[in-house]
C-alpha cells in the first residue's frame, strides 16, 4: 500500500519529496525499499490476483452486472477455477464491483386475531361440483423495473378460471375486496346465480375481510345477495391457476 501511495503522488511531486514526507509518519518507507518493490518481479498471488480480477469482471459484465460475490464465486466454480469466497468479495471490493441489492421482500398476508377470524367454511375441501359454488382468493407479487407490483385474485374452483382481479403497486386494504367485486359483477351480467356461493380466503388482514364481520362483508358487496358467505382458513389454497 506505501508503494502505491507514492505512484499515486509521484507525477505531482517526485518520488523523493513524497519518501522525505513521509519520513517519521507510520507510513515512512527507505528509498531503497520503494525501488526494490518497483524492480522486483510481481509474486505468485499478485499474478493469480490479476488473473482471478480479469475474470471476475468478465463474469460480472456478461450477467448484467447483478451478480454478486457468491453468485461470482459459484460460477467460478462451475468453470473449474478453484477460489475461497472471501478472495473473490477483496477482489471485487478492490475492483469497485458489487451485485444488485434486492429489495426485502413484501409481506402480503398478516394473520388476522383469531376472534375476527370467519369460519373455515370448506374444512380444506378445496373442491365443488358446479361453477359458481366454491371461488378462493390470494394475493401475490410481482418485482418489476419499477418496484413491485401487488395482484389480487379471485378463482373459481370448479372452472380454474379467474373470475376477478385487480393490480395494484401499493398493498392498499381493499386491493382483495375489489377483486371479488369485479368477480361479482362479472359473473352476475353473464347471468350467473351466485346464491350459495362460499369466498374462501387465506388467514390475512388484506382485503377487509377479516376487519369487518360476515354479515356486514356481505352486505356491502352483494347487498340483498345475502347467499354469499364468507370463510377463511390458516393455510393458503395451493392449487390456483389460470
């Protein structure tokens, strides 16, 4: 590092002037050391040094530069160069290179008080006879290039068809109640008799469902629709898809 400190300064002010400052500090250094250093054949680690930083850098640039260290490393491995992880991140510190830092993912479902919770309706029998029977809801996101992107969906059981949507870029608290309004509208101007119906939606405090009782969920969104009821349960329904 002296020797270097003293490259770095010797076109502004002389090699000699910089070793005389440097005189009586912690960084002092013989003249005779300074030229040995600079005369003496480069080590075996600051060649493999070299090497390893010319590859790294290739490896950084042809992923976009996202990757990371350990990512990096793997892929020196899966190249058959052999290389302690710790070598591989002082050698991207040194060389100014990092990785993309991802976001903490978003926590989209926060189980709700057990005593706000409605019934679990289905008892885990995620399946129906008929259309318009049996319809689960769940929230998801999507990273993208400009932050991440919220869905709200509401599926059919019967049919495994999304019946209603909705795509937000901020976790608002009705995002999964206005995805089973569309449901509603959808289906009821295709002429769908929607009494006994059952919404099913995972344990969460998104979407209203669990901050307001029953009767008053079906109430604001059916209105005299008075057949739709509402359950929930602490697992998710996995078996969603369009």
């Amino acid at each position: 590092m002296k020797v270097e400190f003293v490259d770095s300064q010797r076109e502004r002010h002389g090699v000699q002037p910089v070793l005389q400052a440097l005189e009586d500090t912690p960084a002092q250094i013989a003249p005779s050391t300074y030229y040995a250093a600079k005369t003496r054949p480069a080590s075996a680690r600051s060649r493999r040094d070299e090497e390893l930083t010319a590859v790294i850098e290739r490896i950084h640039a042809e992923n976009y530069g996202v990757y990371g260290a350990r990512k990096i490393w793997h892929e020196l491995h899966r190249r058959g160069v052999r290389v302690a992880r710790c070598t591989v991140e002082r050698l991207m510190r040194e060389s100014g290179l990092r990785g993309l830092l991802r976001d903490k993912s978003p926590r989209t479902t926060r189980p709700a008080a057990e005593t706000s919770r409605p019934a679990d309706l289905v008892k885990r029998d995620f399946t129906a006879a008929g259309p318009n029977q049996l319809w689960v809801a769940d929230l998801t996101y999507v990273r993208t290039s400009v932050g991440w992107v919220y869905a709200a969906f509401v599926l059919d059981v019967h049919s495994r068809m999304i019946v209603g949507w909705q795509v937000s870029t901020s976790l608002y608290t009705d995002l999964a109640l206005d995805a089973l309004k569309m449901a509603i509208w959808r289906r009821e101007n295709q002429g769908a008799d929607l009494g006994g119906l059952v919404h099913h939606s995972d344990r969460g405090v998104q979407g209203g469902f669990n901050r307001w009782s029953q009767h008053r969920v079906a109430g604001a969104i059916v209105g005299v629709r008075q057949g739709l009821r509402l359950g929930s349960s602490s697992r998710e329904f996995s078996g969603a898809g369009c």
